[in-house]
C-alpha cells in the first residue's frame, strides 16, 4: 500500500497489522508492505484511510477498493450535478 508521507506517523503507531514493513520510502510517499490474508476486516480498515491510500497488491484487492469507490461516488454523482449545474 502506498501513502503520503505525512500518514508515516500514524501507521506507525496505528499499526494495520504486525508484519509491516515500509519497503521502500521518499520524500512524498511509503510503501507499506503486509503478510496478510485478505479479509473483510483488512477492506474496511484499507478504506477508512480514504484517499491517503492506493493498493498497490494484491491485484483483487485493488480491484475491490477501486470497484466500491466507483459505487460510492455513482451515488454521489448524480446529486453533485444537479446541485451545481
């Protein structure tokens, strides 16, 4: 998973889970690598960073993450138009 650097602190002391480990980090972003199953639990905490945070592996669940935020903003799209247009 990839992150701004200014989240740094929080993952580290907010800890997705035991085994990870920035793998590699720049002035901009970290890349925070898990050994993990894939679980319900692990969706619902990747999403609740919101868009301070892009999957880069495993492929589904970059797929799932992408998928519910398309959902999410279809519901919101329609609203935004007719309030702006």
């Amino acid at each position: 998973m990839k992150f701004p650097s200014a989240q740094k602190g929080y993952i580290e002391t907010q800890a997705l889970h035991e085994t990870q480990e920035i793998v590699k980090e720049t002035s901009t972003f970290f890349i925070l690598e898990l050994t993990v199953l894939v679980t319900y639990e692990l969706l619902e905490r990747v999403m609740s960073y919101g868009e301070n945070v892009e999957v880069i592996a495993p492929e589904p669940l970059r797929e799932t993450v992408i998928s519910r935020y398309m959902a999410a903003l279809k519901k919101y799209e329609w609203n935004f138009r007719m309030e702006f247009v």
